[in-house]
C-alpha cells in the first residue's frame, strides 16, 4: 500500500526514529500506527542487543533535582564516542534517566532500566534507551546513580565531563549559594564531606605516613606525634570538603560559608565520566 510522507512524519514525531525506518515500519504494519511504533520499538531492541558488547566509555553527567519534593539525582550515561555527548537525544535522555532515579528511587541501575518510565508508564526506561540507541546506532547505558533528598544544589560542568550534588540542612537555602559548592567540589575534589566521613582507614594511612615524616626530624617522640597531628590538620583542611578554603574566598572555609547561611553540610557526590565508581 501506498504510504503518505504525512504519516511517515507524524510516526517520526512520535518516535524520533529515522524517516527511512518509519517508512519501512510504516509499510510492514500496512500502515496502522501504533503496530509501525511496536515494530520500531523491536526493532531498537535488537539494535541495543547487538550492540551490548561494545564499550561504551565516553559519556555524560546529569543532574535532576526537583525542589518542591526535596529528591534529587546524579547519574553518569555511558556511550560510545565523543561526538554523542553533545547530541540533543542522549543529552536528553541523560537528564531523563536522572530524573527518573531521582524521582522513582530504583534499588539499582538494573531495577532502573525495569522500572516504567515516569515520563510515559507505557514504556520501560529501557524502552527509552533503545529507541535512543535505535536512533543513533551506538550502545549507550546507565552507569551508575546516586539519589539524595533533602536541600540539595547541583553543578554540571558545560560538556557534562563532571558534575556535583550536594546536601545541606537547614529552614531554605540560596540555589545560588549551593551551586557555588557544588563549583568548588568540582574544582577541589575533596576525599569526603566532613571530617567523621573519612574512611578509618584512610586516616590511619595518612597518620602512619605524617608519623614517618616527623620522625625523621630527630625530635622526641611527644614532638613528633605534635607534628604529625599538625601535618594531619593540614591533610583534613585539604582533603575534607567543610575544612577546605573556599574557591571563591579563601579568607572562609566551605564549613563557615554554610554556617553562615545557617546551613550544615550533610553529603555530597561527584561524578565524573569514565572514573571507577
């Protein structure tokens, strides 16, 4: 049968998928249109399925934070090749996996991928993914996600290589305030938080090494162990994201630019494409 270019557009509205494949699908369903978007749909799932095993290391960080029911998410979307990252689908569907860890709280990026899509219940996330993948031919997944609730502030950098989310408490907090830490983490990469959020040990490590340096200054032991708590002091004000000076005025610590707000710093996470999570 004879397909109209009209009804091939509006299946192209519908599922973003390439012309010539809505035409074909078009063609094979005789031209009923939700039998052509099931065939599309199909047809992406073997596209995703064939292209499973290749590496996916280039990606993107995305950052949903929906204010109003105080949940958030970071999230890093793998694919392919570097020119993807910038494509409007896969920037989209960045955010819109982020949006949904956020707002679906999965146990995990398999629970995830299962999960109806908060944007249209009739489809998976994975459903999403695949019509993405059908469109650009390159596997593409999730990563990994963190979900915070609460007050929270995001950062994503302009190519979306890295990006922050961060927790406070508090009665309200300045988006503005809180973006300019989640800056700072980007720039700073402190180890954790707080400094009761180091790992044990971490300071055990960084002690027996500051002990090590001291030693060799010949002093008596009660000096030495000054020393190394003093070299101690200066690893956490490096290390420790409320100890550390802040970007933007370092006459303050991140700490003391919290407090000042009336806020406490409570988490924070930062993603960035392609490290070891």
């Amino acid at each position: 049968m004879s397909i109209s270019a009209t009804d091939v557009k509006t299946l192209r509205d519908r599922t973003n998928a390439p012309m010539m494949d809505c035409k074909k699908a078009l063609t094979e369903a005789a031209g009923d249109m939700d039998r052509a978007i099931k065939i599309l749909r199909e047809q992406n799932a073997k596209i995703q399925v064939s292209k499973g095993d290749r590496e996916a290391a280039e990606g993107r960080i995305a950052v949903f934070i929906d204010p109003a029911k105080k949940v958030g998410a970071i999230l890093e979307m793998r694919c392919e090749s570097p020119p993807v990252i910038k494509a409007d689908a896969f920037v989209k569907l960045a955010n819109q996996v982020a949006k949904q860890a956020a707002l679906q709280s999965p146990a995990s990026v398999d629970d995830l991928l299962k999960q109806p899509f908060v944007d249209d219940p009739k489809k998976t996330v994975n459903d999403v993914v695949a019509d993405v993948v059908g469109l650009i031919r390159e596997n593409m997944k999730p990563k990994r996600f963190k979900r915070l609730t609460g007050l929270l502030g995001e950062y994503t950098h302009h190519d979306g290589s890295v990006g922050v989310i961060v927790q406070v408490e508090g009665e309200k907090a300045d988006p503005q305030l809180l973006r300019d830490v989640c800056m700072h983490v980007t720039a700073k990469n402190p180890v954790a938080a707080r400094r009761e959020d180091v790992p044990a040990d971490l300071v055990a490590k960084e002690m027996d090494i500051a002990r090590a340096q001291a030693a060799t200054t010949g002093k008596p032991a009660n000096i030495v162990e000054k020393i190394a708590e003093g070299k101690m002091k200066t690893w956490f004000a490096e290390n420790v994201l409320t100890e550390q000076p802040f970007v933007k005025d370092d006459s303050k610590t991140v700490g003391a630019l919290l407090q000042s707000a009336g806020l406490k710093l409570v988490s924070f996470a930062r993603y960035k494409v392609g490290e070891l999570s």
